[in-house]
C-alpha cells in the first residue's frame, strides 16, 4: 500500500521485532529515513516502542553483507551467485553421495515470512530429501504448541482477538513480561483495568509488567504447575467449576478432579514460596469473574516440564468454561514476529503446510500430489533444534544451511553448539550480517531485509498480514525465497520451484493449508490486504476468517471436545543445593530483541543497554560480598561467565536474572544445560542451578574453550 503525505511518497511496512507485528510508514525523504507509526493499524492503533521506531537503521549499516562471501584459507573472498551456487551444488551432491540425503541439515529461524517457513519446508524435503530440519522457535513456542495441541486438539497463539482482553472482567499472566517484550500490548491490559479487569501476574521478579498487577505473585522459578493445582484445589472447593461446560465440551474431567482433591495446599504454599491467602486470593478472583484470560508466555513454556504447566493452565481455563466467549480464552504470547507463522507450514522437524504431521499418511499424500512428487519420496521426521547439534557431533550431519537464525547465541549450552558447527564439513549462512554463526560459515549467502522482502506474517493472535517491501535490496542481495529457487536449481531440482513472486509461493502454500488445522486456503494477498489482516482458520466457506476459536464449544479434537489432564507438579527442581544454592533464570529487556544482531547495531538501543548484566537482591549480594557494579562469576553445571552486579528489590533472594541478547563470554546461554522437554524438545531456559562468586579482577577478553557437555 502507497500512499502521497505532505508531498512525499509513503510506503506501509512492518516491524521485524516481537509477534505484534506493528505497522508504520517508511519514509524517504533528502534529510534520510523516517518511520511514522500508522495511526489505522487495526491491532496497534499508532502505538509503538522504542526498538521498532529505529528497526530501520541497520538495514543501512555498512556491515550488510550485498555480495555472497566464501572462505579460503580463513579469509573472505566476494563471489559471483554463480560462483557460490557451483561450490553449494558440489558440496551437497558429494556429502549426499557419501553419507546419504539425511547428511545435510536445514536450520530455519522464527522471523522468516510463511512463504519462506514453506517453501525451506518444501526444499528441504523435496530439494534434499533430508529429514533434517528444524527452526528456532523451538527454543520459543514449542511447549505452549504441543500442550495446545494436546488439550485443545489445535495451537493458534490466541483463542481470541486482542480486542476481547478489554472485556476480560480478570486476566491471569504468568511468565510474561509484556511491558519489556511486547510494549504496544501494555494498552490492552491497562484498557482491561479501566473497566475494571483483576489483573494477576505471576513471575519471580516484579517486572514493569507486575507492577501493574493487582496482584502479583512472586513465584519460585520452576512451579508453575505447583501454584496452578492449588488455585483448581480452591475453585473446585468454592464450586467454582462450570459443571455444564466441562461435561459436554472436555473429556479426562474425572481424573482431574481426583487427582485436585489430593492436592495439599500447605505444599503447595511449602513448593511455591507464596502463602496460601494469596493463592486463593488469585483463585478466587479468576474463578468467579464472569469472564477471564490466561496469557502465558517463556516463563511457562521454557522448562523440561514445560508442556505440562501449559495444559494445567488449560485445566483452569477450561474447568471455569472461560473460552469460546468474548472476554474469554487463552493465549500463549508468541516471542518471535512469526513464531506462529512459522511453525504451521513446515519448517518444524515433524510437520507438513497447513500444520499437518509428516508422519500422518493421507498428509504425506495430499502434499506430495501439490508438490508434484511421490509420497515415497518424503522423508519422515527429524529431530528438534537443539538434537540436531546432537546429530553433527555424532557425525550424522555433515553439513547444514541456517536461515535467519544465530544459533551460537540463541541455543542452550552454546559453547557445545559452537563446537558441532566447527565440527561440520561446511556450513551455509543466509544473512544480512556476519553474525555469530554466519562468522564460522564457509559460504554466507546475502539476505534481504524486512523493508526488502515481500510476504506474509501471522502475529500473535493468529492474524495474517501482508507485508510490502518498500525497497530494493542492495547489492546482489536477495529475498529468501530467491535465494532457495537458486540454491533448488544448483540441486537440479528447478522444475519443482518455479515462482515469479512471493505471492505465487502464498498460493501455492494457501492450496497446500486446505483442511488442515492452520487453514488459509480462503486468504488471497488482496482479501489480507483489505482486510488488514484475515485469522485463520480461513476457507472459502468462511471467508471472513475466524477470530475467536470454539465459539460453537467444538475443539480440535476428533470428537470435539477439549482433554483435561491431571498434572503432577516436579518437586526436586526449587530445592536448594549447597553446591548450586541460586537459581538463573533468563529473558529479554526492553531494548533488545533475541540473539540482538540487529539491536545490538542499532546506536540509540546500544546506548541505553550497552551490556548484559546480573540481576539480584540485596540481601543475596550481601551475603556473596557483591555491591553494585561489581563482576560477578555465574556458573552453572556446564560453563562460567563473567557479569556485572546489578543490585534490586525486584527479584527473589534465591533467584538471578541476565538478559540473553548478547554473545561470546557475555552470553547467558553458555550456562544453560540441555534439558529438553519430553515433549516439545523445549531446552530449560528458565530455571538453571547456579553459584555466584566475587571476581577481583575483570579478566582479559578471550575467546572460551567450548565446554562438551552432553
């Protein structure tokens, strides 16, 4: 969309950052770049923060990388496409050859537009044949997808649109510190409170989210799932249960009834470390507003256990029947700008376009007959993000090609990570930087940016937008989706990837989603863009799309109705231990977004947060000898690193707290070890043991010896 304003040429585009997906103006004018908030984008109104204003300003940088670059001898030399599509050609073919289709690895990221989530999907498996393929929004939403597909039988990151919250009479956030992450939704919650909504946030630090709250709840990391059993024991004691729902709308009610009456609340207020008049002050509240939203967000999701708190949050939406109404439901926030796109089309290890699973066969035939090819011909599933690491070291994987993503800062146990792509035979980076990762590549091959690259973006409500490039890519840089035709034509497999734009990918991809869960087989980019956005699921039979879910009180599920399950809450994980007596815990700040490649080249963020840093209490640094601004060493199991102190009221005395956006010896992940869920392959981002000791003197910067812990 273009438009004329004051006599200068406008175009609409999108944020890059969080799941809101903000829309603005992009201005070009003699005096430089302008960004102008656009006061009708239907979920912001205007609204924007201070990251998104200047997500801009690296796209100018001088570190963009506008020619493919491949490594000799340690050093980058600038080559031709053709140059670099010949030596990708040559590696595949000769690696496959040797050691089978399965030898090369497609790592994907959270950002990348639907269009390119499915055609990476389609390329991986039909271009390469590989089972190999997985994306970093396993490190982000994969527990909340798995227990909303568990319970719920379908995983959209909202039930409901964002302008249902405001009718919320009580909101329940746990693990969700909006305020910092997602800023432009704040005006929803504080909307809610002027009606008069209860709003409860749990989280172990009072966050500027908490302090919104009317009542916060500062959990001990790690039990969740303890404090959600002791608000279902009150509600089910005050009969708070909405009989009529749960009998005719779920299944498994029986067994979670028992197994809340065995519930001992005095251990629930012993594992939580939150007494029990608060307990069933948040219970009471919820339970008896005539309509309620839980919101859920990393602090849930990013555990071993993490499925499991998520469906016990479902136990409470669905035991109360509040969802499927206005003002009712449940939302998992999404952390990435398409962490829900991008998990629907077929970059995850195990799925197919339209959410639909590999290994499901009437699946593998409808697709492969889009596609072109023969079912036989797909490979099953792979494994998750973080095993596929697991897979390189084992000399499984002997190359691999990573889109949009930083995994050396992004994984758990990253110096582990850093030593499997050392290990590889050769590595492919698909960027607009040398990141991290892209830096140990032996071909980077030139990205465009957000403001250059065309498609579709699903936020967090599960609405599809359409966003425009503005702009040319500089250089010979190119869209994703360019980049892997060429990278199919080298493989000789063109014919099955002839597109003239990315609108012909998302029709092909809408084709492909019919009568699967995510359906957009009713979208066109025309209907998106009158639209201002379409939710699916969107069929022809129902064009206008479908804001709230299970409004007819029908779920996901063969016979239509949503599981309850009795969730056991872990106990050993919030014991203290003498050698590990603190607890880390991670996430963002306001400045900063993930793996920080594009923050951390933006001046005026970098100013304001120019280091990571260790977040504790006071009576915690006294106890450690510690005083503000002092360094700190932090280890854990797997790794050390050095932070400064940062001193505050704000956070438990058994807990820490550091930012994640940052690499090298500043990087927090380097601490975290790889425990996945049973599940999702969710790596336990939140909760780590630790010990912090003085350090008298900042050490000299060095590169650390990675640490190989299985």
């Amino acid at each position: 969309m273009t438009t004329r304003m004051h006599e200068t040429l406008h175009h609409l585009t999108q944020c890059p950052y969080c799941s809101m997906q903000c829309t603005f103006w992009w201005q070009q004018t003699e005096e430089g770049t302008k960004m102008l908030p656009n006061a009708d984008d239907p979920v912001t109104q205007g609204k924007c923060c201070g990251k998104g204003r200047l997500a801009h300003i690296p796209n100018d940088s001088p570190e963009r990388i506008t020619t493919p670059l491949l490594k000799s001898n340690g050093t980058w030399h600038p080559v031709t496409w053709e140059e670099a599509m010949a030596w990708f050609s040559q590696r595949v073919h000769r690696w496959q050859d040797k050691f089978g289709p399965d030898a090369v690895a497609v790592y994907g990221g959270g950002s990348l537009t639907n269009e390119v989530s499915y055609l990476l999907g389609k390329f991986a498996r039909v271009a390469l044949g590989t089972r190999y393929i997985d994306y970093n929004g396993r490190y982000c939403m994969s527990s909340a997808a798995a227990g909303a597909n568990l319970t719920l039988g379908v995983d959209r990151g909202l039930t409901n649109p964002l302008s249902d919250l405001p009718l919320a009479r009580c909101i329940l956030m746990a693990g969700a510190n909006v305020a910092d992450a997602q800023p432009t939704l704040m005006p929803y919650l504080l909307e809610a409170k002027k009606r008069g909504a209860f709003l409860i946030v749990i989280d172990p630090r009072e966050t500027p989210t908490a302090r919104i709250a009317d009542l916060h709840l500062p959990i001990r990391p790690g039990t969740d799932a303890a404090l959600v059993n002791g608000m279902l024991k009150i509600i089910v004691e005050h009969d708070l249960v909405d009989w009529s729902f749960v009998r005719r709308h779920t299944s498994g009610w029986e067994s979670l009834l028992d197994h809340i009456r065995r519930v001992d609340l005095s251990e629930v207020v012993e594992q939580t470390d939150i007494p029990r008049e608060l307990i069933e002050h948040a219970a009471l509240a919820y339970g008896q507003a005539s309509t309620g939203f839980v919101l859920t967000a990393r602090g849930v999701e990013q555990h071993a256990w993490g499925v499991q708190n998520v469906r016990n949050f479902l136990n409470l939406v669905l035991l109360t029947g509040k969802i499927g109404k206005p003002g009712c439901g449940y939302g998992a926030i999404t952390g990435q700008g398409n962490g829900q796109g991008g998990r629907e089309h077929g970059q995850k290890a195990d799925q197919l376009p339209g959410y639909r699973l590999l290994d499901d066969p009437e699946a593998r035939e409808r697709i492969a007959r889009i596609w072109g090819v023969s079912p036989d011909t797909l490979p099953r599933s792979g494994v998750s993000a973080y095993e596929m690491f697991d897979k390189i070291l084992a000399d499984k994987i002997r190359g691999m090609i990573v889109f949009g993503s930083n995994p050396i800062i992004s994984s758990p146990n990253a110096a582990r990570v850093e030593s499997a792509l050392r290990r590889l035979d050769w590595l492919v980076v698909v960027d607009f930087f040398l990141t991290e990762t892209a830096q140990m590549a032996d071909l980077v091959l030139p990205a465009a940016s957000y403001l250059e690259n065309e498609g579709t973006i699903t936020n967090l409500e599960g609405r599809v937008l359409l966003r425009r490039a503005v702009r040319p890519a500089p250089g010979q840089a190119k869209p994703d989706w360019e980049t892997i035709m060429e990278m199919a034509r080298a493989l000789g497999k063109g014919e099955w990837f002839r597109y003239q734009s990315a609108e012909d990918i998302f029709r092909e991809l809408a084709e492909a989603s019919r009568g699967g869960k995510a359906d957009y087989s009713g979208m066109t980019y025309g209907r998106i863009e009158q639209s201002q956005g379409l939710f699916w699921p969107c069929t022809h039979e129902r064009p206008e799309g479908t804001p709230r879910l299970f409004e007819d009180g029908r779920f996901g599920h063969p016979d239509g109705k949503a599981r309850l399950v009795p969730v056991h809450a872990p106990t050993s994980n919030w014991r203290e231990e003498d050698e590990w007596p603190l607890t880390l815990t991670t996430g963002r700040i306001i400045h900063h977004y993930l793996s920080g490649t594009l923050t951390r080249r933006t001046p005026a963020l970098m100013e304001k947060s120019p280091v990571p840093y260790l977040e504790m209490h006071p009576e915690t640094a006294q106890q450690l000898g510690l005083s503000d601004g002092q360094p700190a060493r932090v280890t854990s199991p797997v790794s050390s690193i050095v932070l400064t102190v940062k001193i505050t009221e704000r956070i438990r005395p058994d807990t820490v707290f550091a930012p994640f956006h940052w690499e090298g010896e500043q990087s927090i992940n380097r601490l975290i070890p790889a425990k996945l869920d049973p599940t999702s392959r969710m790596p336990a981002f939140k909760i780590v043991r630790v010990r912090v000791e003085p350090v008298k003197e900042q050490p000299q910067s060095r590169q650390q010896e990675p640490v190989l812990v299985s």
